[in-house]
C-alpha cells in the first residue's frame, strides 16, 4: 500500500524551539507539499517540492523553509517556533505527470505553548 | 487569482438523506476541479474529479458536474450513510504539466449524518 508517512502525528513544543516535521513517500513521486489546516482557513500551501535540492514558497511561507536533500523525503522547519504556528500540518506528494491527484498523510498537529 | 468557495458547515443529515454541497469557483483558463474527502484523525483523500467543462465525476455513490457557465462544482449524493461523515473540499488545480498538485483548497464542509 502506497503511503506518506509524517513521522509525528502530535508534538508539542515551546515557543522559540526550533520544529521539524518529516515527511517521506514510498511512490517515487517529483512533487511534495506542506500544507496547514486551521479551522474556518481551510488548506494553505506552504511550500512545495519539484525535485530534489528544488523549492518554491507558497502562499503563507513566512515563518517556515524546507529541506529536500533526497527524492522521498521533504522536511518542514520552523526556525523559532511560535504560538500562531500551532495548525495541522498536511504532507502530500504526487507525480510530476500525477493530474493533479495528491496523496496526503495523515499529519502532524503541532501545538507550541 | 484563482479561488474556490464552497458552502459553510457544519451540515448535519439524517441517515438516508439527499446531500449538497455547493462549490463555486474563479480561475483563469480551464483548471481541473476536485472533491477531496477528509475522514475523523486521517488525511485528505482524492473522492472525485473532473478535467473539463461538463465531466460528471463519481465515486462512491457522489456525483459532481463541472459547470463552466455557472462556475460550479457542487457536489451531490442521493442517500447519505453514517460513515459519510467526514470534511469535504473543494479544490482547484491546473490543467497543464508544470505545476501539478498545487490546488486551491476550498475552506471545507463538515458533514455530519446520524442514524
């Protein structure tokens, strides 16, 4: 069964920590993307992934930067973590030819105190 | 920009009941539309899609027109069950290569059906 795998589901952190949210898919998918979920906000797209060592900020990539040293695994970072960062994180991958059909993890709720 | 509005929630039903969810969209070009579907504890997952002007996606006993003239997606099920329960998006996303699975997400509907 094809997956991402976001390797925390819960964390709590305290403000000023520095975060880090992994992600890795096992479908040699291209595309990776983080997404937060807030209630009432929906999905926003923080950053995503074309390809290895590749990144583009999305629409609300202030406060976070990525990692994507290897194809199946893009990592979100937060440099100093603070209270209004505390969100849903969603990992999603597709591949680069995917129609658009993302496959997501499970995610990873972050709270920071 | 590119954007999607989808109805507020919560929606809750009685078992059996008829569902719609309105979505509605503004986008340059002919973008691809999609109904994600997000279960209790678990992450999105692709329910159904449309490509072009008057696809009919289906899946799971949902339907959904895509509506040029109207710039719609709404999505309908004649007889919604207990374990339909969950959060449903709307979503749009390019209909060319270059920047494949970045969607514009809807805010999300909550549906809750009871027995």
């Amino acid at each position: 069964d094809v997956k991402v795998t976001q390797s925390s589901r819960y964390l709590v952190k305290r403000t000023g920590e520095k975060v880090f949210l992994e992600c890795v898919q096992d479908m040699d998918h291209e595309n990776m993307f983080w997404y937060r979920q807030d209630p009432g906000l929906g999905l926003r797209l923080i950053y995503f992934s074309y390809d290895v060592k590749m990144k583009e900020k999305g629409d609300i990539p202030e406060g976070y930067s990525v990692s994507r040293e290897k194809k199946e695994r893009f990592s979100l970072i937060l440099e100093s973590a603070s209270t209004n960062q505390t969100s849903m994180y969603l990992c999603a991958s597709t591949p680069r030819s995917g129609a658009n059909v993302l496959t997501f993890g499970a995610g990873s709720r972050l709270t920071v105190l | 920009g590119d954007s999607v509005t989808q109805m507020e929630g919560p929606v809750t039903l009685s078992e059996e009941a008829f569902l719609t969810i309105n979505c509605t969209y503004t986008a340059t070009g002919y973008p691809s539309l999609f109904w994600y579907v997000q279960y209790p504890g678990e992450g999105l997952q692709l329910l159904l899609k449309a490509t072009k002007a008057d696809d009919k996606g289906s899946n799971k006993g949902f339907e959904a027109t895509y509506r040029k003239e109207t710039t719609s997606f709404h999505l309908e099920k004649g007889s919604v069950q207990v374990s339909d329960s969950a959060v449903y998006f709307c979503a749009l996303g390019p209909n060319y290569g270059g920047s494949q699975g970045n969607l514009i997400f809807g805010k999300g509907t909550k549906l809750s059906v009871k027995p």
